[in-house]
C-alpha cells in the first residue's frame, strides 16, 4: 500500500516539500474532460483554476471568506466560467450550495485537512465519500505522521507545520483505516516522513 515517492523530486531545490506534495496530489487526481473535481479547502484557488483548465467543473469550498474572494478574482481573470468559489467546510461543505447537484466525481483536500481533528476527519471523509459518484476518487496531500514527529523538530517549518497549535495531523494508518471502513481501496506515497498524499478510490 505504502510507496515511497522518489528523493530527486523532493530535494528539488526549487520546490519546497508543500510544493512537490501539491504537484503530486494534484497528478494523482488523474483529472479527465468528463471529471467534476470538489476542492475542499481551496484556499487562494490555485489547483481550482489549474484543474477547470482540464475537467469540466470544478467547486471550490472554503471556510475562510477572504481567500475565496482572492480565488474568485483570479478565476475571473483568467475567464474560465466553468469554475465556482463558495462558502463551505468540511463539517458543512454544503454550506453555500447543494453539491449532491454536482456529479462530483474527484474531490482534493491539499494541506487543508490536517486542520481537524481526528475524529472529525473521520466524519469528514464519510460525508466526502457520501458526496462522491462512483467510481470516484478522494486525493488527501497533506501532514501525515508516518514516523514520530519529534524525530524531525527540525524540519517543521520547512514542512508548515506547527507543532500542534492549529494543525492536527494524523497518523497515515488512521486515515488509511478510515477511508478503508468507508469502502475505498487506498493508496499511500510518503513524500516526507511527516507528509504524504493518499489517493481513495471507490469503484
Ligand atoms: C494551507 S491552506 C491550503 C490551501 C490550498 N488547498 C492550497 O494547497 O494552496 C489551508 C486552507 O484550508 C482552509 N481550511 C481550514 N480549516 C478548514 C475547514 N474546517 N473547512 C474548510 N477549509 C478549511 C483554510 O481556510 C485555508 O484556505
């Protein structure tokens, strides 16, 4: 289940470690001209926008009012009409709009879920999964501990990380285990001991 992603891509000068995770995330979404992607915690909307060039909706949810307004901006400028920016969580992504509506069939959560807690990102990723057509595929890139953290104090910023102030990482196994009781066959690459994308498919 587990691989390794290779050290030449991680250690590319260039990109940092949330960079590489996000690139990968996003390539593993395995995006097609029929997909409609949910991306939750979108943020400023970058992997929106990139995704509405390649599928044919793309909604993009997050809590945070002002970083939709940024993402909306954007989305305007590059004229792309096939993307939408609302308000929503992962305890409530329907908050603003009914997304059963949509045919979703890949959602991404890109360093945004580790923000939950443990018990709510089980919740969460049932109420995703619910959320999803089959076949469908959830793509979590993200703070994942897959060794113990303090092993790697050092590194924490480098990885945004902030040792448990306002983000909760999970153990890899917990989130693997949840989406396997949700019925998924599950897919892990460890970028970093401390991150990782896992990819959720339900057939
Ligand atoms: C580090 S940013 C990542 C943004 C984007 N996914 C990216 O990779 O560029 C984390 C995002 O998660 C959002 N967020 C935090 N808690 C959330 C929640 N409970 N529901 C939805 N979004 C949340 C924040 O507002 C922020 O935009």
């Amino acid at each position: 289940m587990f691989d390794k992603v290779a050290g030449k891509e991680v250690t590319t000068p260039r990109q940092s470690i949330p960079e590489v995770t996000g690139d990968i995330a996003f390539q593993r979404l395995g995006l097609e001209a029929e997909d409609v992607l949910l991306d939750v915690g979108t943020g400023a909307g970058d992997k929106a926008i990139r995704a509405a060039r390649i599928c044919c909706r793309v909604i993009g949810i997050d809590i945070n009012r002002k970083s939709l307004e940024i993402a909306s901006k954007k989305a305007l400028q590059e004229k792309l009409d096939n993307l939408i920016f609302a308000s929503g969580s992962f305890q409530e992504p329907c908050r603003e709009l009914d997304l059963a509506q949509y045919r979703i069939t890949k959602i991404l959560a890109l360093y945004s879920l580790h923000h939950l807690p443990d018990q709510l990102k089980k919740k969460t990723l049932g109420t995703l999964a619910q959320l999803l057509h089959r076949p469908g595929r959830i793509v979590i890139g993200d703070l994942m501990f897959f060794q113990d953290p303090h092993k790697h104090r050092q590194q924490f910023d480098e990885i945004h990380y902030d040792g448990g102030d306002t983000d909760f990482p999970s153990r890899v196994e917990y989130l693997t285990e949840c989406l396997d009781q949700f019925g998924a066959k599950v897919q892990v690459a460890q970028i970093h001991p401390l991150v990782g994308v896992i990819v959720a498919d339900w057939v």
